[in-house]
C-alpha cells in the first residue's frame, strides 16, 4: 500500500507541473502588456517552481510530456493573438475550471492517502517509511485552489 500512496504522489506532482508548464507558455504570449497577465505569469511560475522543487526534493524528474505541454501553450498563446478576445476570456475561464477541478480532485485523494497513513500508523503505533503525500503538497495545492477561485471571482465581476 505504502508504494502505491507514493506512486500516485510522484504521479500528481508531475503530473501537475506539466500542467503549470502548459499555462505559464499561454500566458507568455497571450496579450503581452496586461498588468493582470503579469499578475497571472508570476502566480503560474510561482507555482511551477515550487512543484519543481518538490519534485527534486523527492529524487524525481519532471513528466516527459511537460516539455511538450510547455511548447503546446506558447502555439496556443501565439494563436489567441488573433481571436477575438471574448473566445480568448472564454478559452481562459475553460482552462481554469479545469485545472482547477484536477487540483481539487487531487486534493482529494491526497487527503484521503495522508488519512489513510495516519491510520495505518495509529493502529501499528509506529511511523511507516514514507512521509506522503507530505503536508507540503496539500498546503501548495490548497493555496493554487483558493488563488485560481480568487482569480475566477475577479475575472465573473468584470
């Protein structure tokens, strides 16, 4: 049980830092000289670069498609250049709700590992070997969840 707790950590830390990876590309071409997007670009690097340093804190690469997902926002950014921009604030509030439901799905079941953990470690009355998912990961992915719902109430009222 312990190695499949582990497995999922590794695999969502990844999993999301290829996804940051794909944002931060869209916003470093969509609408260059917005103070909003600058706003977004720094929130997206903050992110990426802590999933980063939890991934090499663990011993672990980053996914091998995070790369190409990187790539694959800065052609989309460069797309969006020429829509309108009512499709390019509907693409945007897409791809936060959806990034924002896998950061809450993965919330979810992280919370539900680090419960079983501590279950486990309460009737064995010793700690397992492994610490995750590690209150590092859940306080991070609780902050991205309450900065993109901040992010989507600013964005509802204009």
């Amino acid at each position: 049980m312990s190695k499949d707790i582990q497995r999922n950590v590794i695999f969502m830390l990844r999993d999301l830092h290829a996804r940051e990876s794909m944002r931060l590309g869209w916003y470093r071409q969509w609408r260059i000289a917005d103070a909003t997007l600058q706003h977004l670009r720094e929130r997206k690097a903050n992110h990426q670069a802590f999933l980063h340093q939890l991934l090499r804190h663990r011993d672990q690469t980053p996914a091998w498609y995070a790369r190409l997902f990187y790539y694959f926002g800065h052609l989309s950014g460069f797309v969006t250049a020429v829509l309108p921009d009512s499709w390019v604030l509907w693409i945007e509030k897409t791809l936060e709700f959806w990034i924002l439901e896998r950061y809450r799905k993965y919330l979810h079941r992280l919370t539900l590992d680090q419960d079983i953990r501590t279950m486990v470690e309460a009737v064995q009355l010793h700690k397992l070997k492994h610490n995750e998912p590690g209150r590092d990961i859940l306080l991070m992915i609780q902050k991205i969840i309450r900065d993109s719902e901040e992010f989507q109430t600013l964005a509802s009222r204009s």
